[in-house]
C-alpha cells in the first residue's frame, strides 16, 4: 500500500508566516506519523499537486478580509482540474488574520464547499497582533491531520 500524502499550502510572506509555514511541516512531520509530507506555496501549486494528495492543508493571510491573493489564485488554477477527481478530500486550514478572520473562512467555506471538501475541523483562526503561541497552534493542526489521515479516518 502507497504512502499517504498531505499537501501544505503555504502563503508566507513575512518571516512569522514563515514560521507558521515550517511548523505546519515539522506538525505534519512528525516522527511517529508515516505520512508524506509536501510543502508548497500556492504559486507553486498545481493541480496534480492535489490530485496526488490524500489531505490538504491550507495556511493564508488575510488581505483585505479576504484571502490572499495567492491563495485565491492557487483556487482559480487548481478548482476545476481536481473538481470531479478530489471530492471528500480531507481540508484544514488556518488563517493569520490581523483582524477577525471571518471574511476569508467565508470564502474559503464557499469555495471548499464547491468542491465538496471535507473539512477536519473548524478553521484555525490565529487573531490580532502575533503571539508565538500560533506556532504551537498549526503544528497540533497539522499533526492532528497527518495522524488523522495515516489513520485512514479521513
């Protein structure tokens, strides 16, 4: 039997969304947890990035109470190629917003609803001014995701 895969999508533009990015990775990456782990920027993304993926995980800042513009991109490139193929595909994601958040889960709700996504849990909404704690927040995410899908739950 393949491995299991989990796909990171990653927008980090700045060296705290860095971070979140890495902690993502190393969450997901954990040493007891057999799954393989991809990290990628959104621009970097394709669709058979997806298709080839067992699990998502999406990382986004909010621009704008919206999502960020590379984000939205990866959905424009990647929503109709993977639509029929990827339908129940395990989904989390987390959200530094500056603000409230809730413009992006939104949208993010609607698009991922469109392609009948499965989501693992509620949206990881990391608020306001930074606080190192939002590292430990998306590495139990995302480890709780990889585990979840090694486990064939999702």
């Amino acid at each position: 039997m393949a491995q299991k895969k989990l796909l990171i999508v990653a927008h980090a533009p700045s060296p705290n969304t860095k971070k979140l990015a890495q902690a993502a990775f190393d969450g997901a990456d954990h040493q007891h947890i057999d799954v393989e782990v991809v990290l990628k920027a959104p621009q970097d993304t394709q669709p058979e990035d997806v298709l080839a993926a067992d699990a998502l995980l999406l990382g986004t800042t909010e621009n704008l109470a919206y999502m960020a513009g590379l984000t939205k991109d990866f959905f424009d490139r990647c929503y109709y190629p993977v639509l029929e193929k990827k339908q129940g595909l395990a989904f989390a994601v987390y959200i530094r917003a500056g603000h409230d958040g809730t413009g992006t889960k939104r949208a993010l709700t609607t698009i991922t609803t469109g392609l009948r996504w499965q989501w693992t849990q509620d949206a990881l909404i990391l608020k306001g001014q930074w606080e190192d704690e939002f590292v430990d927040q998306v590495a139990e995410l995302a480890m709780t995701l990889a585990a979840g899908v090694e486990a064939g739950i999702y």
